[in-house]
C-alpha cells in the first residue's frame, strides 16, 4: 500500500464510526439533560429497531420509501438542482397509480401491477417536471416550485378521498375502497418488506455504476462544476434537467404507489410518513452519493421506526424521538465537517 | 444469535417495565399531542383515572400517531410488549384494530367509535349529540343576527353529526338560523383556526361552535372580538368568560375503567358501547352569563327530556341541505346511518366534501 | 358587512397571516443576501413561540415574552452558524436539523405550557376611524406586531441598500473574495446575518403565539417558516418584495377561509391550494420579466454546489 493511500483507507474506515460516536455522545448528552438514564434508553432505541425479526422488518419497511425519495432528490442534485419535491411526486404518483387501480380493478395481477406501477411512475415524473419546464425554460428555481408543489399534491390526495373516490362503504371514512391484492408487490420472511425495497437498493446501484462508468454520468458532472465549459461543449442543460427530474420524480411516484398499495391497502390522507422529507435530508448528508445512500436511508428508516418503542416503553413524549433525529444529523455534519477540514 | 437478540430485546424491556411479569398492561394510543388540552388530553385523563383505579395495572401510551397504517405497528409493538388490553382512541383506528385483533384473539381492543366489532375488538364512545343539540339551544337564544358558526378540522361522520346536532338545536329556538361551516384542514392548527374565527364574525355570524382538537384558540379570539362560542372536548370557560356559552365535554374515565373491569373479570362481550350525559361520560358545561334565564330553563328540561328518553335528536322531521325530507316524522334514525353521517341538515351552509 | 367594509376586513385578514411570514422573510433575506441558506427558520420560529409564550405566562407582560422570543430564536440558529461556519457543513442538512431541534425541543419543553391563559398585548384603537368605511375595520384588526412587522419593512429594506454595513453585508453575497480582500471577513458577516434571520423568525414565531393566538400548540407554525424561505425569492431577496410577497400567500390564505365563510361549496381542500398556485403563479410571471435577476452569486454557488 502506498504511503497515500494508508491515511485514506484509515479516514474511510473511521470516518462512521467517529460519526457514530459523535451522535451516542450527542445523544445521551440530551438523555442526561432530560433526567433519564442514557445507556438504557440509546439501548432501546437500538432494540426497538433492530431487537428481533419484526422490529427489523418493520425498519425496512420505512427504509425503502425513503431510499427511493432519497434518490429523486440526489439524481437531480447531479445537474445541480435542489429539489424538495419528492414528497409532492410521492403524492401525485399515489393519486393518479389509485386511479388506474379503482379504472382496473377487476383486471388480472399481470396487468394489475404493472399498470399501476407505470402509471404512478408517469405521474409522479410529470409532477416533477413540471418544474424542471419551468426551471429549463424559465430560469424559475426549481426549489420553491417543487416545494409549494408538494402542499398542493397532498391536497389533491384529501380532496378526491373526502369527495369523488371516498368508499361508499367506509362509514363515512375519507378512503378509497381496499385495493385487490392483485394490485400488491410481493412481500418477503412472512412481514410487510416487500419487492419495492430491492427495487430501490437496486435503483441505488445502478445509479451509482451509471455516475462513474457512463457518459451520462460524466455529462451530469461536466455540466454542474463547470456549466460554461459545458456550454461551450454542446451539452444541453435544459434537456438534462428535465431528465434528471423525471426520473427522480418517476422514483418518488413508485414508492407512493407502493406505499399506498402494500402498506397501506388503500388511498388516504398521511399516505406518506414524511418519506420525501426524510430522502432529501439522507440525501443531502450522503452528499448525493448513490452508495452512501443506502446504509443512511436505512439509519433513517431505523429511527423512524423506533420512535413508538421509545414512547412506549421509555414513557417519553414523541418530541424526543424528534430530537433524536436531529441530533443524528448534527452529529454526521460535525464530524463530517471536521474531517473535510483536516483534508484541505 | 436470534435467541440472544431476543433475550437483549426482553431485558430491555423488562428493565424498563419494572420486571413486574404479572401486571397488566393497557395500552394507549392517541391521534394528536397528549397534552392538547383538548381532545387527546381528554383520553390521557381517562387513562390516568384507569392508571388510578387499578392496583398493578401498567399503562403503556404513545402520542401523535396517525390514523395509517402506522397505527397497526404500533399496537402490535404495544401487544409484543404486553398489552393485554389496547384502546384505540382516535376514529380512523378501527379497521387497524379489526386487523391486528385477528393476530392477536387474546388481547382485547377498544376503539373510539363506529360500527364494527370482532370477537375481540369492541366499540366505546359517548354520544355528545345530544350536549350539542343542547349547546345550539343555547346558541340559538342568544345569536341576534340568527347566524351561527361552525368550525372543523374534516368533513368525518363525528364531527357532521355535531354540526347537524347543534344546528337542530339552535332552530329549535330560532327556527330561521343557519350554520355556516369553515374547515380548517387540520386538527390543531391555531393560526387557521383564529383566521376562521374573525372570517365568520366579520361576515355577520356572531355565535361559533367548533369540533378541533382543543377549543382554546377559538373561544379567545371570539372573546376578543365580543362574540359567543361553544366548546367541545374540554371546558374553557376560564379561557373566555363573556364569550362561552356552554359545551359538550368529555368524561372518559369511568367508562373506561368499566371496560377494564368486564375485562378483568372475563364478562366482556364486544359491542358498541355508547355512554351519554345520564351516565356522567359526556357533560353539558355550565352556562355563561350571556345565556338568558329563560333559555337556561328551557334547555333544562329539554335535557330531562333527552335523559327520560321523551326527546330523541336524531329523529324526524328532518329536511336535508338540499331540501329533501331524510327522516319521516316519529322516525328515529338508524344506527348505520347515524355512525356513518355524510349529510348536512336543512340551515348548514357549506360543503360537505 | 358591506362592501368596502368587507374589504378593510379582508385587508387586515391578509396583513394578518402575513406578518410572521413577512417577519421570518425579511430575516431570511438578510440571511441570503451574504451568501447562506438557512431552511432551519421553521425550528426559529417554534422556539421563539415556545419560548415568547412560556415567558409572557411567567412574567405577565407580553412586551417580555416577545422579547424573549427573539432571544430564543436568535439562540438555536448558533447550532446553523457552527456547522456551515466551523464545520463546512452542507447547508441544507444544517438547516433542516435545526429545523428538527427546534421542532422537537419546543414540543417537549413546551408541553406543559399548554392550556396556560396569558395577558394580551395593548390594543390599537382609533375611535376616529371607528365607523370609517374600509379604515375602520382594517384599524380595528391591527395588532402590534402587525405594525412592527410593516415598519421593519422599511427599516430593514434602507439599511440592506443605504448603510455601509449593508453594503458590506451585500458584498459578501455577491463577491466574497473582493470583500474578503477589502478586510471584511465574510465568515463573521455570514454568522451575523444567520443570527440576525434568528431574531426575526423567533419574533415571527412569538407574534405568532403571543399576540395572533395567544396559543401555545407543538408545530404551530405550521409549515410557514419554509414557504418564507422559498417566497424570499419569490421577493427576489429584496426586501421591499417582501410585503407583497408574504401579502401575497398571506391573502390567499385568508381568501380561503373567507370564501369558505361566505357559503362557496367549493371543497375546502381545493380552496387550500390557493395560496401555493397563486405563489408559483406569482413567481413564473416575474421570471418571464427578467430570469434570474438578483441571486446573490454566493448563494448560487451554494445551490449549484
């Protein structure tokens, strides 16, 4: 190993774990402050996660909704754009794979799932670029479009399930009648993890293997460190934009779909546990690299997931977890901070 | 290596339980914030009266949790941690809970309202119709301009059916007022609820009645601005002492530790259990100053009348919005249709979607 | 109520729901006009209502708790400047977790807050205007922080394009190595600037708790602390925008409500989205006028990054 690169493979490998310890402390500090025993309850924020089977599958569960918003947020972050809207695309995906669904119903699976998948993938990209449109035609920041988009999305959503597609037969409850469970993705171990997690790791590795090996890849790099020199090489920012926003948007809509067919068995308000908001923030602290992408969605995933345990067997109110959260990020972006100064 | 993990996963547990393997465990789940001052709170405090009643009962409560299917993992994690008894207090629960229950035939569910029980999951609720029938009585005698207000977090069967309820009373004394209905979109959003308040009163209504999480935001601003209110969930009379009329709030407690107690003792059968102002799990708040003696008498007796079972609200005549008849006279109103409320009675104005 | 009326009532609707938007927006403008993002506003807020709220029930006088408000709000941001400042941290994730601290800690710290009563702030009353068609009601709804808000607009907008300071603050947005040269030290500027945003939105945040509602409830804000950061561009990070655009989304809003109270039998939901539509209505327009005027290019830098 050369003299270079023994410092390097130090720094990759204690770089998490430095991490790691920066949140525990972090964490317990914030215990001790609320008068609580730290050691016992970072334990079973751990347990309530990872404990047994269940806990475990619950937290792929979570995982792979944010995985996939994860990556409509950082594909378009490749060009060079800061998009918000996977929550929106997460929505509108939702909506209109519901509406296939409830036109299909009584289609084959074959059919079935398919189509829903397809059309929640087209819905969701054409909600993402509608703002792509106006950011490559425009010039109009893609930011607040995508953000004020996903208010409106959700809207949608309560607004055809309180009114033209709520169930006759729910008691008067804003829902779509049940799903068939041929509009279902297969699930795995006998819990709810379900096909649309692979897909994401999946969609993960490709897009990784896609950034480093093709030209796409390198296209997308070209145009966001140096838009002149891209310019002046014929590269076509607007066209990718729009690409690179429909994809991702196509990604958000599909875990929408999913999450209102396998998880949730139908369409309602809340489809969404703030899966897009949890992407773009796993997103933004994996630096929009594909790779890293996967074990921080699943970190995410885990303390989402844990949060009712603590509640429950802590006896602390939901605001903790919350914190928690918080106190994950800062603590990445401190350590993360500090060992990109100690670089340079 | 699986074992271990559970073994770490029960010592955790049990660390934190207190180890006491025999006590009962009961489970909590609320909607909102437990600390609401309003709804949420109302359940936390039948909780703590439970807690209160019940030598080696451990509760178990989580807050916040929305009516998805996040609902269902949270109870089956309340019942791998012991509960033996869940009460699902929030109305969008109870398919969850009628799920869950066929996992789980030893544990016993309780949900907050409908129509649907299983061999393990039965229905508690207390009608506050008739406290709303009662508190637009109250409404109707005192509003000058003959127009009431109404605001709603969504357009679900509960909170029609006060909507339609405190209508029907207020026209009981002022045959000619109408309600007009803003909904605000969300259960606990005070910026909104506040913005609603001065939208009613500056278009002419001058009595408001509300079914949000917690009344409070409503009753001060209409205080400030010199109009009535109704309340809802809790009393907040102190909070608007010119301006508060009357309400309809909850007493969970007993009923709940009734519940427990069939439980307990093995003679519970799951049914729609509906408490009401007789047996003390609803109450008609006291009256406000603005509320004319005589009104007060009336609405007196009309409330024996309801106790007695003389007066029944939900029965005919009843008009729709629309003007079409939906009850024949002397026809009561059956319990599907009741459970499952999607219109609006004759004086309501506003959409129901 | 009659016509004009009807309008001064719905002018001071507006100007309402605008004012802790338009406070967290001219701070967020100072903010982004040195060059730095800061999305954690939301949490600013919360804390400064929490914070203004718990003060104003302790001490009786609302003057205080408002005051304390935007101490606490100038207080959690410290956490944003550390990171972006000492730690190079990528904004946006600095942003959003302070976002999340200041949600999170205003909920548990503020849980036993609720249900407390506290003291108003003085009403303005002009009993000149009193039966003044249009003036009247629009006087009669004003608060003080209402009027506080409308004058800092002005204020703030003067002192970003006339004072020096102003000029330095600017000149760190838009070239940071001439005024890194010139002996500023941009770094110092930008953590000011974050503070500064801090003060505003925790004071947006304790109008919002103290004077509006008079309510303490978690998340109150409701999602109004993000949309001021995206309508700073829509204001075109100038402040004097700033009214139109806060009055803009504010409007809308109260217009919602409005429409709903007069009987429309549209669904509310859809009524809802009004605000949102007219905003990115608002917002193409302007592009279609001029694309990309005004973006601070250190700003650009961090959002192209």
């Amino acid at each position: 190993m050369s003299e270079a690169s023994r410092p390097r493979a130090w720094v990759a490998l204690s770089q998490p774990l430095v991490c790691g310890g920066a949140v525990l402390l972090l964490c317990g500090a914030f215990f001790l402050a609320i008068g609580r025993e730290p050691l016992s309850l970072l334990w079973l924020i751990a347990v309530s996660a990872f404990g047994d089977g269940y806990a475990l599958s619950e937290t792929l569960v979570k995982t792979a909704p944010i995985l996939l918003c994860a990556l409509a947020t950082a594909l378009p972050a490749r060009v060079g754009l800061i998009s918000v809207g996977a929550e929106g695309q997460l929505y509108f995906g939702a909506l209109l794979g519901t509406g296939f669904v409830l036109m299909a119903f009584e289609l084959p699976g074959y059919v079935l799932l398919p189509g829903m998948l397809v059309t929640a993938a087209l819905a969701g990209a054409a909600w993402s670029a509608a703002c792509a449109g106006l950011r490559a035609g425009l010039g109009v920041n893609e930011t607040i479009t995508t953000l004020l988009l996903n208010y409106v999305a959700a809207l949608l959503v309560t607004w055809v399930v309180f009114g033209p597609w709520k169930d006759p037969l729910s008691q008067g409850w804003p829902a779509t009648r049940d799903f068939p469970d041929a509009a279902r993705l297969p699930t795995f171990f006998d819990s709810r993890v379900h096909l649309g997690l692979w897909l994401a790791i999946g969609g993960a590795l490709a897009l990784h293997v896609l950034m480093r090996r093709s030209r796409w890849g390198l296209e997308l790099d070209v145009i966001r460190s140096n838009p002149r020199a891209a310019q002046g090489a014929g590269l076509n920012f607007g066209r990718h934009v729009m690409i690179t926003m429909a994809i991702g948007g196509a990604l958000a809509g599909i875990a929408g779909i999913i999450e209102t067919s396998n998880i949730q068995g139908r369409l309602q308000s809340n489809i969404s546990f703030g899966a897009g908001f949890s992407g773009f923030l796993v997103a933004w602290l994996a630096r929009n690299d594909f790779l890293r992408i996967i074990p921080l969605s699943l970190l995410v995933g885990a303390l989402l997931a844990s949060g009712d345990g603590l509640q429950m067997l802590a006896g602390v109110p939901s605001s903790v977890s919350l914190v928690v959260q918080a106190l994950l990020f800062v603590g990445v972006l401190l350590v993360n901070g500090w060992y990109a100064s100690r670089r340079s | 290596m699986r074992s271990l993990r559970r073994l770490f996963a029960a010592m955790a547990a049990g660390l934190l339980l207190g180890g006491n393997a025999h006590a009962q465990t009961i489970g909590f789940i609320y909607v909102g914030p437990e600390k609401d001052y309003g709804y949420n709170t109302s359940h936390d405090l039948g909780r703590q009266f439970v807690a209160s009643q019940f030598k080696g009962v451990k509760t178990l409560h989580v807050e916040n949790v929305p009516e998805t299917a996040e609902v269902e993992r949270v109870m089956e994690r309340m019942v791998r941690s012991g509960a033996t008894i869940i009460f699902a207090t929030s109305y969008g629960y109870l398919d969850y809970a009628i799920a869950l229950g066929k996992k789980y035939p030893k544990v016993a569910f309780l949900h907050a309202g409908g129509l649907k029980t299983s061999s393990n999951v039965g229905t508690y609720w207390a009608n506050s119709d008739d406290a709303m029938y009662l508190a637009g009585m109250a409404a109707g005698s005192v509003t000058r301009s003959g127009r009431l207000g109404f605001i709603a977090a969504f357009p679900i069967p509960q909170v029609i059916r006060s909507i339609n309820a405190f209508t029907l009373g207020a026209q009981a004394m002022n045959p000619k007022a109408t309600t007009t209905v803003v909904w605000t979109g969300g259960w606990l959003q005070p910026a909104k609820e506040a913005e609603a308040t001065n939208s009613l009163i500056d278009s002419g209504v001058d009595v408001i009645g509300e079914q949000v999480d917690s009344p409070i935001t409503i009753a001060q601003t209409a205080e400030k601005r010199g109009a009535y209110v109704v309340g809802k969930d809790v009393n907040v009379a102190r909070f608007a002492p010119k301006a508060y009329l009357t309400g309809a709030s909850w007493n969970w407690g007993p009923m709940m530790a009734r519940l427990v107690t069939e439980i307990k003792n093995g003679t519970w059968k799951p049914s729609h259990v509906r408490g009401d102002m007789k047996d003390g799990s609803v109450v008609l708040d006291p009256f406000g100053p603005a509320v004319p003696k005589a009104a007060q008498q009336t609405i007196l007796e009309r409330k024996q009348a309801i106790l007695d079972g003389k007066f029944v609200v939900w029965a005919g005549p009843m008009t729709g919005q629309d003007g079409k008849a939906l009850l024949a006279a002397g026809k009561p109103m059956d319990m599907e249709m009741l459970e499952s409320m999607d219109f609006f009675v004759r004086g309501v104005v506003g959409s129901i979607k | 109520m009659d016509g004009l009326d009807a309008l001064g009532a719905f002018a001071i609707s507006a100007l309402r729901s605008a004012t802790p938007l338009l406070l967290v927006m001219l701070g967020e403008c100072l903010t982004q006009r040195t060059g730095v993002i800061n999305l954690g506003v939301e949490g600013q807020m919360l804390v400064g209502a929490m914070v203004g709220y718990g003060a104003t029930a302790a001490s009786g006088n609302p003057w205080l708790g408002l005051a304390a408000g935007c101490a606490a709000g100038c207080a959690l941001p410290s956490v944003h400047g550390l990171l972006v400042g000492g730690a190079r941290a990528n904004q946006f994730g600095s942003g959003l977790s302070v976002w999340m601290l200041g949600f999170g800690l205003s909920a548990l710290l503020g849980s036993s807050l609720v249900g407390r009563q506290i003291a108003a702030l003085p009403e303005i009353r002009i009993e000149a205007l009193d039966g003044v068609p249009f003036l009247g009601p629009l006087v009669a709804g004003l608060t003080p922080t209402v009027l506080i808000a409308l004058a800092l607009v002005p204020v703030v907008g003067w002192w970003l394009y006339r004072t020096r300071t102003g000029l330095h603050w600017r000149a760190t947005g838009e070239v940071p190595e001439a005024a890194r040269s010139a002996g500023l030290s941009p770094a110092r500027i930008r953590l000011n600037a974050i503070l500064v945003g801090g003060l505003l939105s925790g004071f947006g945040g304790a109008a919002l708790a103290v004077d509006y509602t008079r309510t303490w409830a978690e998340g109150m804000s409701a999602g109004r602390g993000l949309v001021a950061v995206g309508l700073v561009i829509v204001a075109r990070w100038n402040p004097w925008l700033t009214l139109p655009a806060a009055l803009l989304f504010g409007g809308a809003e109260a217009l919602s409500l409005r429409l709903q109270a007069a009987g429309v039998t549209v669904s509310a939901h859809l009524l809802h989205t009004l605000p949102y539509l007219a905003s990115i209505a608002v917002l193409t327009l302007t592009y279609v006028r001029s694309r990309d005027a005004g973006t601070p290019a250190a700003l650009k830098a961090v959002m192209d990054r």
